[in-house]
C-alpha cells in the first residue's frame, strides 16, 4: 500500500487520502491475448491476399509478353539471331576440336622425306639439291615399314632418306605410279626398330562413304611445305573421272591450294580417304585440291606392296549405256572413246569406238570388270584383246595381241 501526502490549505483540517493499486485480472489479459491473436490473423490474411493479386498480376503480364514480342519483330529477330548465332559458335568450336582431334590420331602416321639430286652447271661444278615431302605409313611388319608418298619428287630423286624421331635413314623405292601420283618406299624394319613405338599404320577408311558438304583434313604437303594442313569441306564430287584402263571418283575440296601440292585427304575420323592428284583435275576447277578416292587406289597400292608391277592398256572410255548400245547393238563392254600416245592399245591400233568385249576369253562387260581383270597381270605380260569393231553393216570382231606396258 502507498500512500500520499497532501498540504491542506491553512485553517482545514489535515486529510489523509489513500490509492489502492489493484493488480490486472486473468480475463483482462486474455482479452488482451485474444485480440492480438485476431490482429495476426487478419495481417496474414491481408498478406495472403495480397501475394495472391501479385501472382495474377505477374502471371498476366507474362502472357502479355508474347503479344508484346509479336508487337516488335525486330526485337525479337535480333534476339533469335544473337541465338543462332551463339549456337553456332558452338558447332564452330566442336568442329574445330574434332578436326584437330582427327589430325593428332594421323599425326604419328606422318614422316619426312628428303630426296637430294645431284646435277652439273656449266661450269662442271657439282650441284646438290635437297627437297623435302611428306610419308605416310600405311603397314608395319617384322621385316619393313611401308610408306606411301609423293610419286613425282621420288622419282626425280638420285638418294632418298625419311627421318623418323631423329634419325635419318635410308629407304628402298618399292613402287611408283606417276600417273596417280602416289609411290611406295618401304625402311628396314631393324633400323628403326627402338622408334616403332612412336611410329603407327594410318587407319583406312571407305571413299564411297564420303558426301558432299563432309568435313575433311588435307595433310602432308598440300601448301607445298612439309607438314602442313588444311581444313575444309567436300564441295564437289566427280562420280566417274575418265582415266587409263578405267575412271576415278575424284573429291574436290573447299580448300586453294599450288600447283606444287601433294599429299592425302582424311575424314574426321583421322582415315584415309583420298589422295592429292593434278593429272585428272578438271581445268575450270584449277586452283581446288582434287583428290582420288583411295577405294580407287587400293589396287595400286596392293600391287606395288607385293611387289608386282601394274599393267597398263592405255584404253580411255566408258561403259556400254542404253544409248551408245541401241546405236551399236551390244548390251556391254567398254566403248573405247580413244587410247593414250604410245601405249599398247595405242600401238595395236585401237580405235575410237571399238568396245572390248574379252581379254583372253575372259568377258569384259563394263570399266570396272576391265579394271579387275588387268589387275591380274603384270607389266611385260601379253593377252588377246577381243574388240567388236563397226563395219558396213554390222560389228564384226577383231583380235589384238599386245604386251601390257607398266602403268
């Protein structure tokens, strides 16, 4: 209890006033409790009513987006083209990582090659010249290490040395091809024995297989450098390139290239697929890197890895078509369209328009079973060549004798 003390006015009795401090009760504090409670309730409603009008709101202004886009193409244009474009930096990028990829895998396939000719000035003084071209390994056995290379600078070549790792050794020329450009030459297995390691066959692939638009590698010398390499893509196929004794897939590529240049064509698999060759480019493509399907090349180079000369007929032409066949009456053969200068068939007297029909009774019913039946013989051999030839009347049948010539 508390009390108070007041100062009466003068001539009043003194008065005592008490106050009496009454504590609050259960109920008021429940009330109290309560109405709290209630305030929290109605705030979280509020609160949820509000984040619910947002929601509707946020949800309606996104479905006004697409609206708005179409309202400005523009906008929406450069930002599909800022993705295109991105996306194909991308495809850029991995394109770039799997050539490289391709050439790394072919890489320890690839050598050099020098070959040195001696020559005399005018003077009588001596001279030595030095050039260098690209190897590629295609097969390691116990006793050799097969190489295929350029075949025009091989055979100008007085001496020739490959260099593996850092040695220099020399080679032994198994086989040229001047007119596919491709040479082998094999290195004593024993020489390079402590480097095999480092050393490995090119993989193969299928020539048949390759499209246009395909990503391809250049490799060897196509700059007219040793090791160098180029990326590009097949940009025109020619299906049936005449040559002698048959015709050629040739591969044009995106890629310019010298006149000087040689070397192989890969796929991003790191195969390969093709070989660099000028001598059946077509003219208004000069300056493309034409390459000869290997699938074309396979015998050539089975022949000279066995050690067989290739035989040749010279004879240029093209299968027996409906056309050419209804004009002549023969259903097949191959439809001389002529012969090369000096060559067997040339010098038997083969003329534009005859179709051989046989080789030592062996038939002869389009360019590729020419093909195949001349690759059982070899450079020096003789055959009886069986030619329907055109007559007054009718076609009437000639035998040629003729040795085969080395290709």
């Amino acid at each position: 209890m508390k009390q108070k003390n007041e100062v009466p006015n003068q001539g009043q009795e003194r008065q005592y006033i008490r106050e009496t401090v009454v504590g609050r009760s259960k109920w008021y504090w429940c009330k109290r409790i309560l109405l709290l409670f209630f305030i929290v309730i109605l705030l979280s409603g509020a609160a949820g009513v509000t984040f619910a009008l947002s929601k509707n709101w946020i949800e309606t202004k996104r479905e006004e987006e697409p609206a708005s886009s179409e309202a400005n193409p523009e906008g929406t244009a450069q930002e599909s083209e800022k993705q295109t474009e991105e996306e194909t930096t991308i495809e850029q990028e991995e394109t770039s990582m799997l050539e490289q990829q391709a050439y790394r895998e072919a890489e320890a396939s690839i050598v050099t090659i020098s070959i040195t000719k001696q020559s005399v000035d005018w003077f009588d003084t001596s001279l030595e010249q030095v050039k260098q071209t690209f190897g590629v390994i295609i097969d390691i056995t116990e006793e050799s290490i097969f190489i295929l290379t350029n075949a025009q600078d091989i055979s100008s070549g007085d001496s020739i040395v490959v260099t593996i790792g850092e040695q220099t050794i020399p080679v032994t020329v198994q086989g040229i091809c001047l007119q596919d450009n491709i040479a082998l030459i094999t290195v004593d297995y024993q020489r390079v024995a402590s480097l095999v390691d480092t050393m490995k066959p090119i993989k193969t692939g299928d020539s048949s297989q390759i499209k246009l638009g395909d990503r391809v590698i250049l490799a060897g010398s196509p700059l007219g450098y040793t090791q160098s390499v180029l990326f590009g893509i097949i940009t025109y196929i020619d299906q049936s390139t005449t040559v002698a004794d048959g015709s050629y897939q040739m591969y044009y590529t995106s890629l310019n290239v010298p006149v000087n240049s040689s070397g192989f064509l890969l796929n991003t698999k790191g195969e390969l697929i093709g070989w660099i060759s000028e001598s059946y480019k077509k003219t208004d493509l000069d300056g493309l890197a034409a390459c000869i399907g290997i699938n074309d090349l396979n015998y050539v180079v089975e022949h000279m890895t066995e050690g067989r000369s290739i035989a040749m007929l010279g004879a240029e032409g093209l299968d027996v078509t409906d056309e050419i066949a209804e004009q002549i009456g023969l259903s097949n053969g191959f439809f001389l369209t002529g012969a090369l200068d000096n060559s067997p068939a040339y010098t038997a007297g083969m003329q534009s328009g005859d179709v051989i029909v046989a080789i030592d009774e062996e038939m002869v019913t389009s360019v590729r079973t020419l093909r195949t039946i001349l690759n059982s013989y070899e450079a020096g051999e003789s055959a009886e060549i069986t030619v329907m030839r055109e007559g007054k009347d009718t076609y009437r049948e000639i035998q040629f004798n003729i040795i085969f010539s080395e290709r």
